[in-house]
C-alpha cells in the first residue's frame, strides 16, 4: 500500500451498534471517509470564513488610514495654497508701496518701505489685493475692459429722404483715414485688413410688410414708427410680414 493511500484510509473507525442483531460492527473505509469529509468540509467553510473577516478587517483598516491621508493632504493643501496666495498679495502691495515711494516727496529715512508696512498692517489691502488676483475677477475687468473699447454701430433712421440718406454714405466712403506717423510701426497684412476703411454697417429700424390677399404688399405709415434702441435689438435688422 502507498504512502497517500494511507493518508487518505482513516486510522479510526467508528464503531456502529445494530439494534436487529444486538451486535457491534465496525464501520467500512468509505463509510469512514465520507464522514472526515463532511467533517472537515464543515471546518474549511468555518476557516475560509474566519480568513475572510480577517482580510476584511485588514482592507476596511488600510481604507480608513488611505481616507485619513487624503483628507489631512486636503487640509494642509488648502492652508498652503491659502498662505501662498496671502504671501503674493502682500509682495504685490509692497511693490506698489515702493511705486509710490519713487515720488520724491517720499524721504528714506524709515526705510525701504516706510512705517506701518507690516503685514497685519496691511491687511485689509492685502484682502482687497487678493480679491482683484481671483481669477472670474480678471476674467470680469478683461472683459469690461473689451466692452468699453467696442465700437458702438450707428443706427440710421429711415424716416430720412432717400437721398439724405445716400449722400451721408458717400460722406462717410470719402472720409480716409489718418496717415500714421513715421515713428509708428508698418502694421501686419492681417491687421491692414481689419483695419482698411470699408463702408460701416448701417443698423436700420425694423419696418412691417403687410400681404394683402391680392398679392400686393403694403407698408405701414412712417409716422407711427419709433427709431429703434441698439441695447435692446441684437439684429442689425428686423423685418415682419403679416398675412391679412
């Protein structure tokens, strides 16, 4: 007999009492073997179980020190990006403290920037300072900045003879632009192009057609049109046609 059949056999076995033949009989091999199986698949479950919770408790444990990590990382990230910001502030009021001190009315006496340039001194410009580096605050003076050199679109009223109009547009196709001065730079091709002096675009009140069921088209009396507001009408022209 091999040595792994001899640990598979079971080296105990149990002993079964028959109530028929009031006797005692041994149990078989296979009787026996099936009975360690059941046994220790029973013990298996109850290991594989008990190994389980422990890895668990292990994953929940490195878990919580990774969330710790990650939030005392936010936290001192926050502070630092936080005294960063205060810390540039301050350099950019001390730089327009030293701006203010080239004037020669200023002495040098009490230094390099003068008294009461602390920074607990300086707070209030250092919050204010902050305030104008925020990012949708450099955005806003950009684009107020685009805004206020836009240039506004005349609007012509239509209530003008036609040929008031066309002689304000020759007036303005014979005006020329100024000749630049021999210290400004030759501008670029692209820059010649947006620059060149075209005919302005005219914004005009909006007009109502009327369609008669004849075919004919009919407009409304001029009188009773209002000249139109520019802030109001996104449209260089707006025209309607009613069906009678």
């Amino acid at each position: 007999m091999s040595t792994e059949e001899e640990n598979i056999i079971p080296k105990k076995r149990k002993v079964i009492y028959d109530e028929y033949t009031n006797s005692f009989y041994p149990e078989t091999y296979m009787e026996s073997l099936h009975r360690q199986c059941v046994y220790r698949a029973k013990m298996a479950d109850v290991q594989n179980r008990s190994v389980e919770a422990k890895y668990t408790f292990i994953h929940k444990k490195v878990e919580t020190e990774k969330n710790i990590f990650l939030m005392k990382n936010d936290k001192d990230v926050t502070y630092h990006s936080g005294n960063l910001k205060d810390h540039k502030a301050y350099i950019k009021v001390l730089e327009n403290i030293l701006k203010e001190k080239e004037h020669p009315d200023f002495g040098g006496k009490y230094g390099r920037y003068g008294l009461n340039c602390s920074k607990t001194d300086l707070e209030p410009l250092i919050q204010h300072q902050r305030h104008e580096m925020m990012p949708e605050v450099i955005r806003k003076r950009q684009a107020e900045m685009l805004l206020s050199k836009r240039k506004k679109m005349e609007v012509i009223d239509r209530r003008m003879s036609t040929s008031a109009l066309l002689e304000r547009i020759a007036k303005r196709r014979a005006v020329k632009p100024s000749t630049p001065s021999p210290t400004q730079r030759t501008p670029s091709p692209e820059e010649r192009r947006t620059t060149d002096s075209k005919t302005p675009k005219l914004i005009l009140p909006p007009i109502t057609v009327t369609k008669s069921r004849e075919g004919r088209l009919s407009r409304q009396s001029l009188s009773r049109l209002s000249p139109i507001d520019t802030s109001q009408s996104p449209c260089p022209a707006v025209f309607i046609t009613e069906n009678e």
